[in-house]
C-alpha cells in the first residue's frame, strides 16, 4: 500500500467545479473523458472520496468472488451438519 500523497488545494468555484491537479491526473491516470465516481467515505467521516468507475468495477468483482467462497464454505458446513 502507498503512502498517502498530498497534490495540493482545490476550491470549489461557482459552479461546484474542482480543478484535480496535473500531478495527480497524471499519477492516476486521469485523461478527459475518464469517468469518476464521487462518494463520501465509510463510517461517516467527513469529505470526499473519488474513484475511477473500472476501479469501483474491479472491486465490486473481487468482493463477488469471495462471496461466492464464503457462500461455498456455508453450503459445505450446512451440508456437514
């Protein structure tokens, strides 16, 4: 796991606008026309978090798959039992 990486302040302009620093575009990959999701992050802290759509995607298909497992080891117990 990376070190968090501070790139700098935004403000919001008028138009609830942030400029994402070309640094940041940069190490992330970020070109025009990427898709983003924006939500606010778990157990009700305060602020923003902000992800690529394909790697929301990837996570949502790894937790698929250890839910299948996990459903696997249930069913096996319950067959057990």
């Amino acid at each position: 796991m990376h070190p968090p990486k501070i790139y700098g302040i935004a403000t919001v302009n008028e138009k609830g606008q942030v400029v994402i620093p070309a640094d940041a575009r940069r190490d992330h990959g970020l070109e025009p026309g990427t898709r983003l999701v924006i939500m606010s992050p778990p157990h009700g802290h305060q602020g923003l978090m902000i992800l690529k759509v394909e790697e929301i995607e990837k996570m949502m298909g790894h937790m698929a798959k250890e839910m299948g497992m996990v459903q696997e080891q249930i069913k096996r117990s319950e067959e057990k039992e």
